[in-house]
C-alpha cells in the first residue's frame, strides 16, 4: 500500500520496523485458556500467546498520517475526525476515550485477521532477515510457523534472536499506566536483545510510539482515579500542613506579642532611666555654673584686692618721693613767673613773682635763686618722675628670650619710658628674671641724649622687708637705650615663701624713671606757612553727611598726604575736592575730629573706642604721626577685657605701643580668651593670622602652666 508523502513529523525521525510476531506473557489463571494452545514447556501460571498485530500498527499509522493530512486541510475540516475501524476515538469534549482493544477481543480472531492482511500485504514482511536452518527454533517460534504456514524456523535464542522482542515491558506499561515520559521507552531488554536496537536504529519507530500512544489511552481512567486519589491525599496533606502552619503562625504571633511587650517595657524602663540621668546630668550642670559664678566673683575679689595693695604700694613709694623732694617740678620758667607741675599731674601751675615767697616751702628740684637768670632765649630745662609697673603671669611658662614691655610714660611730645622685661631671662642669662628701662626719643629727634637718667627697678613682694630694688643712674643715647640687671631676681628666689610670687602665680614689677628732659617744643608744632599764598578752601566728602571745608594751607603744612596731594599734579589740586566716600572709616565725625586736632592738637576726651579706632587709621593714611601717637593713648586707656580683642584685631602686626599694651593684659591675664570665645570665633573668618597666634598663646599658656 502506497502512501502519500507527509510534512516532516515534529518528532524524531525514526526508522520503519515491522513485527511478525509480539510475545505477550498473561498472568492469572482466569485468562491461561482463552484462545491459546497450551504449551508443556511453559509454567504453569502462565500461557505465552503469539499474535500478529501488524493491522494494528497499520491503523494507527493511516490514523496519524489523516490526522496531518486534516491539519494541513484547512479549518475547514478541523472538527471532522476520520478514524479507522478498530482505532482509538476521542472526541474534543470527551471526558473518556474508547479503548483500541474491546474488553470481548478474541486475541485469537486478531491473530487470524492480521494472518490474512498479512499474506494480502506481502510488502509488510516482518523481516528481510533470513535465518539459517540449523538455529535452534524455541516453542513459541515453532507455533508461530505453524500458524503462518511458514517454513520451520529455528528455536529463537531469547538473548540472541532479533526478530523477536519482547513485549513484557510494553505489556508492564500497560498494565501499570502511562509513562511519564512520552518517548522513552521504559521496557528492560535483556543484554542479548539489544543487537536488534543497534541494527535497527537508537530509537523506537513509530509502531512502538502507537501502542504506547494507546496503551495510555487506556490507563487513563485508572490514572485519572489514582489522581484523583492522589489528589485526595494531597488535599488532606495539604489540610493537615495548614492547620499545623496556622498553628505555628498563631504560636509566632504570640511570641512577637511577648517580644513586643518585653521591648515595651525595656523601652520605658530605659527612658524613665535616661529622664533621671538627664535630671541628674542637669543638678550637676547647675551645681558647675554655681561653682564658676563663685570662682569668677572670687578671681574679681582677688584682681581688686590686687589693685588695692598695688595702689596701696604706688602711694607708699609716692610717699617716699615726696621725702626726697621730687613732688614739685619745673617745666618752664620765664622772667615774671614760674611754670610748676605736680608729679600725676596733667595741669600745670603758674607761679607769679609776687607768690614765689609762698612757694618757699616746698622742695622743688631746680631750685630757683634769680628769676632773672633765666632768659628767654635759654632752654626750657625740667625734671620729670615718671611711674612704670608691670605684671608678669606665670615666668617659669616663658621660654629664654622672651619679652614683656610695659605700658610707655612721658611728657606727650617729649621722651617716652617703659620697663623691658625677660620672664625667663634675657639672651645673655639663664633660670633669672631681667629687667631693663628703655628710654625713646620723639620721632622729629634725630642726635639726642639723656643725661643722668635715675631710675630704680622694684620688684615688690608681699613682705615689704623681702621687696628686691636695685637702682642706677645712666646717659642713654640712641645707640644704648636701654639699661638695667640680667640677673635681677633668681628662679630660686620666686617662691611664695618670699612673696615675690603672689596667690595667683604673679610677679609685680615697678620702675621709677627721673630726670628725664621735659617737652622741648610747643605742644602744637605746626611747620612754616605761606600765608602769602591765596586762600584755598578744601572740600572734603564722606558718605555720611555734608562736605566740610578746611584751608588747604594748613593741611599742606600739617599732613604730607595733603602735601603731595595738593602740590602735584592730581584732580584734588585743581578742583580742591577730596572725596573720601569710598572709605568706610571716612565719617563725617571722625573726619571733622581729625580737622579739629589740626587746629588744637587736642582730642575729645569723651570719644567712643569706635572713634578712636577710625582715628588712628586715619592718621596712619594721612601721615599725621602726632593725631596716631595722640589716639593711641587715648585708646590704651579704653582697652579692657571686653574690647581686647577688637582692638588688637585693628593693631595687630603694627609694633605700636597700643599693641603692646593688649598682649601686656593678655600675659596677665590668659584666660580673657576663654572669656571672650564668642568673639574669638568671630575673629577666625576676618583675621585668621591674629586668631592663630591668640590660639596657640592660649595653648602655650595652658601647657606650661599644667607643666
């Protein structure tokens, strides 16, 4: 029979095998007569039964090949199913499937018809294998010859033979349900019945894929019962695993309650804990700030006690000096009248020909024998006691070399004096204390020389008995001005034992300067002035207020600014105006007090520290050395623990004596920076140099101290 060529199949291609004869093994006694001659050789359980079922393969071969060629048709003819006799039905909407074998089939009857198509077919031989004569034929070979009518065969070898296969696995798959795996073929075939896979092919051909095909087919109604008993099973597992997960989960969400519950009240023990700590940590914190309430009113009871005793010592020795006649002082003298002062004082007196006998009295330094000896054309001459102190914080934290200046005294205009001191000794000494007077000469000097200078260095001490002064008298000059001792005190000397060394770690220096030459010059010292030269008025601008106007004249002879402004070739000198509104310390008060001390040579004594601070920068611009000398000693006068460090931050890097006089206060006194931390933390952004210095000032400090 010839058929049409088909589409390639989507399973593996395998090759044509067609079977003679499939051995069956039936077990049961029910079933070992039914169609079947006995055979003696066999067990006696069992009834081994030949049968051809080539129609069978062949039906399912035609069934599958119109099943493609339907689905090649069209969907047209998708619903129509075309089935040969004898072959499995399913329909679409089938919940069962008719079995390929009748319960009621004759194997015997099948036997026969497959006998008959055979010899109708001679195509569908059952092997082009030939075997010899004198191979042994088994039972089952010769009941099969003698059914077909065929020539003897030889007795099958079951472990060499391959024309034969045993279908005990396929009948075992029937028997026990479908495999789940569709195209393995889970039938054990003994080691000898393997040559007849080799020769054939790896794989099954398409009969064994057929009736494996039906024989789940007709498993299925007892695997859909064994699922479904399965599925039963599974289903009272799975009822069993949830109650016992609903168990479990109702066990975890008690646990979790008891955890949460636990954690509750941990959490609230710990916070009523960290409330009383906090209660605690806030007593303790009050208890410090009473503490430093009462360290800082004792530290300003001590500082005025200080101040007491040191005032207390200051009019001790004004005592002493007034026993040695230098209360009184000349300052000028002239052929009617005298001119005294009183040391301390800023006044002057003027003692006229007529009072001079109420003036004999009292011990004057210059004693006067004839008014009329001094002429007119003589030198002013007087004599001048002046007062330096000094406070040295701590000596032992200083390094050797280091230095201290007290705040300078003089006539304003004349020389000036201050006391020079080396906490740890100077260069040339070593474990002392030195201590020297420096003596200075106004800038327009440029050759001077200070005869017979007196001066004493005290070094007072608790216990007046126990007080070191030591005094000399010397001609200072500018190329020696500065005298005194190297080894004014020992390091084994400062002891608290000898009061040298107060309660707070301090030592108290004072010097006493005399016979320094009073004011040479008038107090006004204004340079020659053409005052041939036509009027000019000076407009000056600040952003703050209307112009002010000036004669140029004197501000050209005053100011060495104004001079090359106003004599060059600039703007200002042929419009006359100098706009100072760019400049912020430029103010309408600052500039009209500058004005004013052109005039007067005098400050305003109630001036403001602001004022006085944009003063000094101003002199400093307009070269007007005598208004920068003049606000600096206003401003040393202003400085205090709370204006420190504005002030210094003004004159920092100057070398003015303004500066000294802020580092002199902070040596005294270290801890005004941790007073003043607000401010210092200011200072860090605008004048980082000056807050580096001042940090590791305070830090070297604290370090030498805690050493």
């Amino acid at each position: 029979m010839e058929t049409k060529r088909q589409a390639p199949s989507p399973h593996p291609k395998r090759p044509r095998v067609s079977f003679t004869t499939v051995s069956m093994r039936t077990f049961g006694e029910s079933q070992s007569g039914k169609g079947l001659t006995e055979d003696k050789t066999l067990m006696e359980d069992s009834v081994e039964v030949t049968a051809n079922v080539e129609s069978l393969s062949r039906l399912v071969l035609e069934d599958e090949m119109d099943a493609h060629a339907r689905n090649q048709n069209g969907a047209g003819d998708k619903g129509r199913v075309v089935l040969k006799q004898g072959t499995p039905t399913r329909t679409p909407m089938a919940t069962e499937e008719t079995s390929p074998l009748p319960e009621n089939w004759d194997l015997y009857k099948q036997f026969k018809s497959s006998q008959e198509a055979r010899m109708r077919s001679p195509e569908l031989a059952s092997s082009s294998r030939r075997l010899s004569p004198g191979q042994r034929l088994s039972p089952r070979g010769f009941l099969a010859a003698a059914s077909l009518k065929a020539p003897p065969l030889p007795k099958a070898n079951r472990q060499k033979s391959p024309d034969t296969v045993d279908m005990s696995g396929v009948m075992r798959s029937i028997q026990m349900g479908p495999s789940r795996e569709d195209d393995q073929d889970t039938s054990e075939v003994p080691e000898g019945r393997k040559s007849f896979a080799t020769f054939h092919g790896s794989e099954p051909g398409p009969e064994i894929y057929a009736v494996k095909q039906a024989s789940r087919r007709l498993q299925e109604p007892l695997n859909r019962g064994r699922a479904l008993q399965r599925h039963q099973h599974h289903r009272s597992d799975l009822n069993s695993s949830a109650e016992r997960f609903r168990e479990m989960q109702q066990q975890v969400i008690k646990d979790a309650e008891e955890d949460q519950r636990l954690m509750d009240q941990k959490a609230t023990e710990a916070q009523r804990a960290m409330q009383e700590e906090q209660g605690s940590l806030k007593s303790l914190e009050e208890q410090v700030a009473q503490a430093r309430e009462a360290v800082q009113t004792s530290k300003e009871e001590l500082r005025q006690a200080k101040k007491r005793l040191l005032r207390q010592k200051a009019q001790r020795v004004e005592l002493e000096q007034v026993h040695l006649g230098r209360t009184l002082l000349v300052t000028r003298a002239r052929e009617n009248f005298v001119e005294l002062r009183f040391r301390n004082a800023c006044a002057t007196v003027k003692a006229r020909l007529q009072n001079w006998g109420h003036l004999s009295g009292i011990h004057v330094k210059a004693h006067v024998t004839s008014p009329a000896l001094w002429h007119p054309a003589m030198p002013r001459v007087g004599v001048s006691v002046e007062e330096l102190e000094l406070t040295v914080a701590s000596p032992w934290c200083f390094t050797k070399g280091d230095k201290l200046y007290s705040p300078a005294a003089g006539p304003r205009g004349g020389f000036q004096c201050r006391l020079l001191v080396f906490p740890a000794g100077s260069p040339a000494a070593d474990q002392t204390l030195s201590a020297f007077v420096e003596v200075s000469a106004p800038e327009q000097m440029r050759e001077w020389t200070c005869e017979d200078v007196f001066f004493t260095i005290k070094v007072i001490s608790s216990k007046s008995k126990k007080s070191i002064h030591k005094q000399e008298t010397f001609s200072f000059t500018p190329s020696c001005n500065d005298r005194g001792w190297h080894n004014m005190v020992e390091f084994s000397q400062l002891t608290t034992a000898s009061g040298l060394i107060d309660a707070h770690s301090k030592v108290h220096l004072v010097a006493y300067v005399s016979n320094l030459p009073l004011e040479t010059e008038p107090r006004v010292h204004v340079p020659e002035v053409d005052f041939s030269l036509e009027l000019k008025s000076a407009e000056l601008l600040v952003h703050d207020g209307p112009p002010l106007f000036f004669d140029q004249r004197i501000l050209v002879a005053r100011s060495e600014y104004f001079r090359k402004m106003f004599t060059a070739d600039y703007l200002e000198s042929s419009t006359g105006v100098v706009d100072l509104r760019k400049d912020p310390q430029a103010s309408h008060q600052c500039v009209a007090a500058i004005l004013r001390f052109l005039f007067t040579n005098a400050l305003d004594p109630n001036m403001d520290l602001e004022l006085g601070l944009a003063l000094r920068a101003m002199a400093d611009k307009f070269c007007l050395q005598d208004l920068k000398e003049a606000a600096q000693g206003t401003l040393k006068k202003m400085v205090s623990e709370e204006n420190l460090l504005q002030v210094l931050a003004q004159v920092f890097e100057t070398g003015c004596e303004l500066e000294a006089s802020c580092w002199q206060l902070l040596s005294e006194d270290p801890d005004i920076l941790w007073r003043q931390e607000l401010q210092l933390d200011a200072l860090v952004p605008q004048n980082p140099a000056l807050a580096k210095k001042l940090i590791l000032f305070g830090r070297r400090k604290v370090q030498k101290t805690a050493a």
